[in-house]
C-alpha cells in the first residue's frame, strides 16, 4: 500500500456546542474542520480556530430531476432529501423536474 495506513481515529465527530471550544484549541493535531449547521455556526467557528475550516454560505439547495430519471428512484431521493432531516443546512429547499 502507498502512503500512511488510516486508522479508525482519524475523523472525530463534536455532538455537542460545548466541545467546539476545546476542538478549536487543537490547532497542533486537526488538519480541517468540517461543520455542520447554520451560517452563524460555521461564521463563529472560522472566526475562532487558526484550523483550516471547510465552510458553505447561505444558499438553497436545488434538487434537478432529468426527464431520463427512474421517476421512483427519484421521488425517494427527493423526498429524502427533503425530509430526513429539514433543518439541515443541504436538506433540499426546490425540486425542478425537465419538461
């Protein structure tokens, strides 16, 4: 194999606002943060870390349904997407389905 073997401790996941304090503090061993939530989260996070942070602006995510689609395939995507989790800051917010 080339290049260094990946372990299961690579990626840490926070659940938690009171944790972010202590990961943004840890500038010497994460690479990158990812986060996941509103704008004023991801804002307050690259305001507070000299970590590299993977951030998204505000935005509605677009769901594009091709007239080649599975139509039953697609309508479980978007439905999905749309309802797994609708708070989530890539739940789908538009559908467009080809004329």
């Amino acid at each position: 194999a080339v290049g260094p073997q990946l372990g299961a401790d690579l990626i840490g996941l926070v659940t938690s606002r009171e944790q972010i304090n202590d990961l943004l503090a840890l500038d010497d061993v994460i690479d990158l943060v990812i986060p996941r939530g509103g704008n004023a989260l991801v804002t307050f996070i690259q305001r507070n870390t000299r970590i590299p942070v993977l951030g998204h602006a505000d935005g509605i995510c677009h769901a594009y349904v091709d007239a080649a689609a599975d139509l039953d395939m697609a309508v479980k995507v978007v439905v999905d997407g749309k309802t797994d989790y609708p708070a989530a800051c890539n739940a789908i917010e538009k559908v467009r389905a080809a004329n």
